[in-house]
C-alpha cells in the first residue's frame, strides 16, 4: 500500500448558487474532501450522484423539479449505486438530518 489518504468525495446540489459556493469553500479548506460535483436541482443531483457514485452528498431540502427528500427516495431505487453511502439533508444550510443509503 502507498499509504495514501482517500479523499472523502462529495456532491453538492442546491439550487441557490451562492450556498452552494458558500459550501464548496468551507470543503475545499479540507485536504482530505474533494467536490466531485455540483448540481443546481434534484434531477441533476441525482444524475451526478448516479454517475460519480460520491462518499457524501450534500442536498438542500426544496430545490427544482426535485427536493432532496425526492432525491433520497429516487436514489434508494437505484440498485447500481455503491452499497453505501451518505446523505445530508439541509434548508437555509442548517443541517436536519443525515440518511444512510444502501443499495
């Protein structure tokens, strides 16, 4: 082994541009986070989050044509995506919960 840390991999969905940059800024201060995404509503979290199979994602509770409750109940559907990973649930970036996913 190299001994290398993995990064943790994350996605950010949010449909306000500003909390999403707000977000990416606080991870990026992190070596061990890297941002694998961003999406601005529900269909593109779940298509980034399909695709790049991240270790979290990070998802604001209303968005677009899909919130983030919508999100977690699409993605538990999906029998392609890694065994497990995790879900944060915000609105007005506070926190309110945390699901864990298993395919």
């Amino acid at each position: 082994m190299s001994g290398a840390i993995s990064k943790l991999r994350v996605v950010i969905a949010d449909d306000e541009r500003p909390a999403r940059s707000f977000l990416a800024s606080v991870l990026r201060k992190f070596d061990d986070v890297e941002i694998v995404g961003e999406a601005a509503n529900g269909m593109e979290a779940v298509a980034l989050i399909e695709s790049l199979q991240p270790d979290l994602a990070l998802l604001d509770l209303q968005m677009p044509e899909l919130d983030g409750m919508g999100v977690v109940q699409l993605l538990r559907k999906n029998p392609h995506l890694a065994q497990q990973f995790s879900l944060a649930l915000f609105q007005r970036l506070e926190f309110r919960s945390l699901t864990v996913v298993h395919a």
